[in-house]
C-alpha cells in the first residue's frame, strides 16, 4: 500500500493499493469519534462492492445507513442531492458523523457536496472504483452537481478526510471506461513528468496500476497544495479540456469525456507546434501515445462549430480564455488567448 499525505486547508491520508476495502472500517475508525455512518454510492458499484464495505464498516462498530442512487452522470442533479440530504437528516446524523462516497467521480462529487452542505459541513471519505476517480476526482475537494444550463454548475470546495482507493476494484471496470481515465493519466505525464509519460508509451495500457495512480495523485496533491481553490497552478489541469467541453457539447454528449480530452489534448498540441511553442518531437510523442492507448486525436467537427461550442464553456472568462498549452514533455504553460484568437488555435490544431 501507497499513503500519500494532502497539505491542504485539511491534512488528510490517500491510501492506494490492492485489497483495501477490507480495511475500511478501520481506516475510517482511526479518523477519530463517529457513530453513524451513509454510504453512498450507485447502481453498478453497490452491487459489487457494497455488502464489503458495509461489512469493514460493521465489524469495526459503526451504525451504517446505504443511500443508493441509479448510475450515470444524469443523477448528478439537484434532486437526487435533495433527497440524499433528506436521507441524511432522517437518519440523524450529527456533525461528527460521516459520509463515505462508494463509486467514481459522479458519486464522489455528488456525495462530496451533500457532505459540504449538509449542517453546513460533515466529513467525508472517497473510496473511488474508476481509474478517473482514482488519479483526479477523489483528491482536491471539488465537489458539485450538474444543472439544466451544464455541468458541475453548483458546488463547493470540501476536501475529504481520507481516500481509499482499493485498486482491485478497477478490475471490474468496463474497457471503455478505464480508457477515459487513460486519458487523464497521460493529461499528468504531458503536464508534468518525463519519466511518468515515458512508462506509458512503454507499457501502454498495461502500465503498472498502482504505481502511476500513485505517481498521478502525488503530482495531484502538490498541485492542490500550491493551488487549492484553483485560481492559478490548478488550471493546467484543464489540459486538453477547453476544447474537449465543445466536442462533448457539439457531440450532445455521445464521446465521452476521457476521448473529448484526448482529442482536445491532441488539437492544442499540434496548434502549438505550428505557432511555434511546442516541440515538434514532443507533440509527435503525445499523438503517438495517445494511438497507442486506442484514443482517438481528430474529429470530423468543423472548426466553426468546435469554436462555437467551446467558447460557450463556463470556464470562459471575459474576452479571454486560458488554454493549457504544451511546451515539451512534463511541461506546460497557461496561455491567454482573446476569443477571437482561439478560432485560429482550432484551426491550426484540426
Ligand atoms: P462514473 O462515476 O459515472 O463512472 C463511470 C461508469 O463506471 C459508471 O457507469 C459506473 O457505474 C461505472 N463504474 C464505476 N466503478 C466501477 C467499477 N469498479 N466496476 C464497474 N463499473 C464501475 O464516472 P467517472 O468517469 O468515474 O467520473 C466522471 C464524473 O467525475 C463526472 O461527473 C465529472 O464531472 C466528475 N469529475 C470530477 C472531478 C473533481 O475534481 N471533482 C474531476 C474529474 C471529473
Ligand atoms: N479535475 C480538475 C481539478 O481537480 O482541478
């Protein structure tokens, strides 16, 4: 087992490795005084996992309560949120009682942010079981639901008190969505290591789980660390996102988010070669890596209808947008570009 320590407005442990969700009552237990318990999680994971983490739960004395909600994105919504809320306060639990979040990134940030809301703040745990989850979304305490006008339009920064991330649990995962978590693991070697990104292109989707989710979350946490509420160092993590929200919206969602990223990622890339800030051997390897890992790095979009779509993400800010531009391998800058400079960036990138 891995145990990375979080240097945030909240210190708290990440556990990685093989077999842990036998020990989550435990781990849980030596947060300090807690009686109850919700565990919260979804339709696929419960079924798999649930009754395991329910009985480390148990056994170690907790009085243990399981909300479970339909799978998917679409139950990231103010009315589930509502209704774990309410399950919450029908269950009584106090201030120093706890919320642990059984799933991947849809159930840590829907229960992270009941846990942020709920008597103005409760503890939490991410137990994550997708590789998304595991190397970005159960570190950093961001938190939130989806409304009608996008995503993770309403939320809060609430980190957790421990993760526990059980890499087992990723033997289940579906091919496709392990894949979209690829993308992400790669997103870190491009940002920021050499030698991360080298196993990759070595080993490709074989690569050595514990060993990169723990080099992912090491260089999450000092990310975090320097930048907790993301006004600054934090952004570079939207790697290949700007334009990976307009091909996920101009898609009306049917390319999921880890291939939107791969090929965002692969358009700033190549713009950035032909305005001259990457190199070109550089971009080359990240192309290369990402055909190697079965991700796709075009779309038949339009630049047009690309633009139109990315520049209506939230994340916008005025007339410019900060697009995360690669340099060479394990380093990146924050460009600012006007929107109108951004159409020629697509372009150059397609
Ligand atoms: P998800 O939670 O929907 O999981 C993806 C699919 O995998 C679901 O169908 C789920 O049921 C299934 N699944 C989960 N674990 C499984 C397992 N072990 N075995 C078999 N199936 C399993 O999606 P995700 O990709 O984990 O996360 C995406 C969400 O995370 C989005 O809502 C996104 O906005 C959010 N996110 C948040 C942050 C953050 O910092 N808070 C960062 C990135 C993404
Ligand atoms: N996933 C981006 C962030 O945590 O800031």
């Amino acid at each position: 087992m891995n145990t990375i320590t979080v240097n945030a407005s909240m210190r708290y442990d990440i556990h990685i490795g093989p077999g842990l969700l036998g020990s989550l009552g435990q781990a849980v237990r030596q947060l300090g005084n807690a009686q109850k318990i919700c565990l919260v999680s979804e339709s696929t994971v419960f079924p798999r996992y649930g009754q395991a983490a329910l009985d480390s739960l148990k056994d170690t004395g907790f009085s243990v309560d399981a909300f479970v909600f339909p799978a998917g994105e679409e139950s990231k919504n103010g009315a589930v949120f509502l209704e774990l809320l309410n399950f919450l306060a029908e269950k009584r639990l106090t201030r120093s009682d706890r919320i642990v979040a059984l799933g991947g990134g849809v159930v840590g940030d829907l229960a992270g942010f009941a846990a942020a809301s709920y008597l103005r703040g409760i503890s939490f745990i991410q137990v994550p079981t997708t590789l998304l989850a595991a190397v970005d979304s159960s570190v950093g305490g961001k938190t939130a639901i989806d409304l009608p006008a996008g995503k993770n339009l309403a939320g809060a920064f609430h980190q957790p008190s421990l993760v526990l991330c059980d890499t087992d649990t990723l033997d289940s995962l579906p091919g496709d969505i392990f894949l979209d978590g690829s993308a992400e693991v790669i997103k870190y070697g491009v940002l920021y290591d050499e030698a991360l990104f080298s196993h990759l292109e070595e080993r490709g989707v074989a690569f050595h789980r514990e060993a990169v989710i723990t080099r992912c979350v090491e260089l999450k946490r000092d990310v975090v660390a320097l930048d907790e509420f993301d006004t600054g160092a934090r952004m570079k993590l939207n790697l290949g996102h700007t334009v990976a929200h307009g091909i996920e919206a101009k898609s009306n969602f049917t390319i999921s988010h880890g291939r939107a990223v791969a090929m965002g990622m692969a358009i700033i890339t190549r713009a950035a070669v032909q305005m001259g800030l990457c190199d070109k051997g550089a971009a080359e390897r990240i192309i290369h890596v990402l055909n190697q890992f079965g991700l796709p790095v075009s779309t038949d979009f339009s630049a047009d209808d690309l633009y139109t779509y990315t520049l209506s993400d939230k994340k916008r800010s005025g007339g410019t947008v900060k697009l995360i531009v690669p340099r060479e391998i394990g380093r990146c800058d924050i460009e600012p570009v006007g929107v109108e400079e951004l159409k020629d960036w697509i372009r150059a990138g397609l």
